[in-house]
C-alpha cells in the first residue's frame, strides 16, 4: 500500500534533532526578549499577580508530579 509517508519518518534522526533544537533555541530567546520588555511595564502590583500565579502553578505541578510518584512507591 503506497501513500504519502509521515513527515518525522521521512527525516534523518540527526537532522530533525538538530532542526528541533533550533527551534527550542529561538524560542527561547524570543520569550526572554518578550519577557525583558514586559518586564519594564510591569508595575509592582502586577509583580504581586505574576509571583502569585506562579507559585500556584508550581503547587499543581508538585501535585501531579506527586500522583505519578506515587504508584511507584506503593510497591
């Protein structure tokens, strides 16, 4: 059966490593300029909101980090 191949079995390992750090590479980069000019902007209260909605993004990330962890301790 013939029909068009898929795109990431079509490229070298080699080279779509290569091309997708690239990619990380500049975005990267684009989100610490976006975030240096916000940065500037930013008023003290908005500092407040910013710390607030990241320590509780880390809380969930702990949480669910706790819930995989936690069948393999079970055993």
């Amino acid at each position: 059966m013939k029909g068009k191949p898929e795109l990431p079995y079509d490229i070298e390992a080699h080279y779509l490593m290569i091309g997708m750090l690239v990619f990380m590479e500049i975005a990267i980069h684009l989100g610490a300029a976006a975030g240096r000019r916000r940065a500037e902007r930013t008023t003290p209260e908005g500092k407040a909101e910013i710390s607030a909605l990241q320590a509780s993004l880390l809380g969930l990330v702990a949480l669910l980090l706790g819930f995989s962890l936690s069948p393999a301790l079970g055993r």
